[in-house]
C-alpha cells in the first residue's frame, strides 16, 4: 500500500481521484470504482501496490504487439482492479474482483526477476488494466528503463492526460483497446465514455510505438458502417498503426454468440482500404504475416515461429526500400 499519486483532498475526509476519467470522490474507508484506490483516513492510497496477481514468459504477438520486437519474450505482470467493468471481460476475476490471490513483489526485486530471465526484452503491464496500478508501474518502469528494459502497457486507454503525459517517457509501446467507436457502447457495456480513450491514442501515438485492438462482438460493435468510421479515425492519425480486430468468445456477463469469421473478414478488408497493417485475432489458420503496403513483400512470418524475412535493421522494405513502422 502506498500513497497515490494524483488525488485531491476535500471537506469531510472525503477525496477527488485525478487520475482517470472516472473522476471519483470517494468517502472514508471506501474505494473508488477501479476497487484499488482507497481512501485511507483522507488519504488516497493505492491498495494494489506491489501486489502481483500474474506473472509469466510471453511472446510480445500475445500481447498483440506486431511491429514491437517481433519475435521477442518478455515479461508479463498485472495485478486486481479495473476502472472499467466491460460486461465481456476475459480477465473479470481479476479486473472486477479484490478477493484474489498475489505475491507481493517490490519494484527492485520485480526488476531483478525480469533481468534473470533468458531471452526477456522488459516488463509487460497487462492482465488488469495498468493505469490503476499507476504508483507501482512508474516506480518499476523508470528502474527498468534505466536498466536498459523496455516497457508496455496493455491498456484500456482510460486515463487522464497529466499522468499519462508524465508516465510516457518511460513506456516504449502500449496496446490500447478501442472497445468500439461509440459513445453508447461505452456507457452501456463498459461503464466510460469514448472520448478519452480516444484523447489517450492521439497523446501516445505521437510519443511512443501504439498498436490498437478491438474486439468485435456480436451484435455490439459489429456494424461495418461504425468499424469503417473507426477505421478513418486510426488512418487520420496515422494510417501506420497496427489494427487488431479480435474475435469475441462469450464470457463474464456476456452471452452473445462469438463473432462471426466473415464479419471479421470484412472488417478486415474496411481496415486496409485505410491502413497499412491490419490483422486479425483469435482466429486460428489467419494469416498474420506482415506485408509491405507499397510492394506486397512479405517483411514478417508468423506462423509456429516468427520469422523476419523482409524487413532489416534499417526498417526498410528488403524489395522496395519503402519505410516500414517495425521497432527492432
């Protein structure tokens, strides 16, 4: 546990969270809706602190970063909460639950780990949303920088600008799920809004290497008129960023029938008449592979094995010389 950062105190023992869009104002020994920001006899302090719910070896795809390392390991952390209660959550018993098993480990000794390990490029924020764990998270990223470690997050994108702005020059990457481009869905299905999630990309992506993801569930987020609008919105920032489009299985308070193969395939095909990578997730036998967008040459392989084939220590196209947007 330790003193969050970000909060205002107010009358009557009450505090203001600053951190996230949620904007919480939280009474005595109560906490805030990401249930690990607690108000300590008028103190906010983060009760998450330091506690590891999971922690392993990953491929970076998995997390999915595509043009990050391709290739790599690196390892993965996360802990209990969510300022965000998405009715389709894969990861619900840890995100939207405090009663769960972890391992309390400091920031040096997380960062002794992540050395130890063979093969490791860094520290993966992930499993939970990262951005409630804000204390912890920045006192290990700035250690690990310095240390020679990348870091990601795996975020939802919810969170205010000042801590991300001060957060920044210590990630090297961040995956942020877009959940759909609408406001609706946010409110009813996820209990936030767009807009910030939409601020957060358009912040990071000019600081750091971003891929997004979006999970398209049935019935939800799967009007191809809604996909190609979000589409647009990605290509106005930077045509460059990596696409996800996942496959929804049913889960947590959702019951809707996975997606359907051919709607992910369509959006697919609404996302490269914009983009220069789009892929595609929980789908087995895709083709994932990366290609140059100006000749078609294949730069990455992903199969059993992850092969770079196309792509050199220049970032340039082995065929073309075009530019490609991959960090090596």
């Amino acid at each position: 546990m330790k003193e969050a950062m970000y909060y205002e105190k107010l009358k009557d023992g009450m505090v203001y969270c600053k951190l996230c869009p949620q904007g919480c104002r939280i009474k005595n020994s109560k906490y805030g809706i990401c249930r690990a920001r607690k108000n300590q006899n008028g103190i906010l302090v983060s009760d998450n602190y330091g506690k590891v719910t999971g922690i392993a070896m990953d491929p970076i795809e998995k997390k999915p970063l595509y043009h990050f390392y391709p290739g790599s390991y690196i390892l993965s952390i996360g802990s209990f909460g969510c300022n965000l209660s998405c009715a389709f959550c894969q990861n619900w018993h840890i995100s939207q639950q405090q009663d769960v098993e972890y391992r309390l480990i400091r920031p040096e000794e997380l960062i002794n780990i992540a050395e130890r390990q063979r093969g490791n490029i860094g520290i993966a924020y992930t499993y939970n949303e990262p951005s409630i764990w804000y204390e912890y998270m920045y006192d290990c990223a700035k250690i690990a920088k310095d240390r020679g470690l990348k870091n990601i997050m795996v975020t939802n994108g919810y969170i205010n600008p000042e801590p991300l702005y001060n957060v920044l020059p210590y990630i090297d990457a961040l995956n942020i799920d877009v959940k759909a481009f609408s406001d609706h869905y946010y409110k009813t299905l996820c209990g936030g809004r767009l807009a910030p999630v939409i601020n957060t990309v358009e912040i990071a992506s000019r600081l750091c290497h971003v891929e997004l993801t979006t999970l398209i569930v049935t019935g939800e987020n799967d009007n191809l008129g809604e996909i190609e609008e979000l589409v647009k919105w990605v290509a106005s920032i930077d045509k460059d960023i990596p696409l996800h489009f996942t496959r929804y299985f049913p889960n947590y308070k959702m019951e809707n029938p996975p997606t359907e193969i051919n709607t992910l395939i369509n959006a697919y095909k609404i996302g490269k008449k914009y983009l220069n990578y789009v892929y595609i997730g929980n789908v087995g036998g895709t083709d994932n592979n990366t290609y140059c967008p100006n000749c078609g040459n294949l730069l990455i392989k992903r199969d059993i094995y992850v092969d770079i084939v196309g792509v050199g220590q220049d970032k340039k196209c082995s065929r073309c010389r075009k530019e490609i947007k991959v960090q090596f």
